[in-house]
C-alpha cells in the first residue's frame, strides 16, 4: 500500500478536507485530515486538523473509511474533539 487519499465536502457547513493515510514505517500507519482550499489543496500540510495513528494496514484502512463517511455527514468539530 503506497497510501490512500480521499477528497471530502463535508455537507453541513460546505467545508472541503483532505484525508490522507501513509505507512511511516513498516509496522506503523498515519491518518491526518486537512482543511482545503476551494480546488482540495490543503491549506497547510505542516498542521493538519487531526492525526490519528494505527499499527496494521488493516486499521487504517477502516479509520480511513470511517473518516471519510462521518466526515461527510457530521460536524467536523465533534469529530476531531472525538478522536483528538
């Protein structure tokens, strides 16, 4: 897996994001979630919105897909206060 990237309007306030998982190592996977500009660039890749860390492909895969489906739907506050 070289990574996953997913590109997110959340619906209730029309905000756009980015979601990213990369391997950072062999046995540890990174999940971070970005603001984006209006074309889905993130606003700054240094400070991401939330960071969540796994240690099988198997876990992030499914953090990934959890985050893109409730990202889309809930109000992206409740949820980084959830996971952060």
């Amino acid at each position: 897996m070289a990574g996953l990237f997913k590109k997110i309007k959340n619906r209730p306030t029309g905000r756009r994001y980015v979601i990213s998982t990369i391997r950072k190592s062999p046995e540890s996977f990174e999940t971070a979630v970005f603001t984006a500009n209006f074309l889905y660039w993130p606003r700054s890749l240094k400070h991401p919105d939330l960071v969540i860390h796994t240690e099988t492909i198997e876990a992030a895969c499914q953090m990934h897909e959890r985050l893109v489906q409730r990202l889309a739907l809930e109000l992206p506050a409740r949820l980084f206060q959830e996971y952060g």
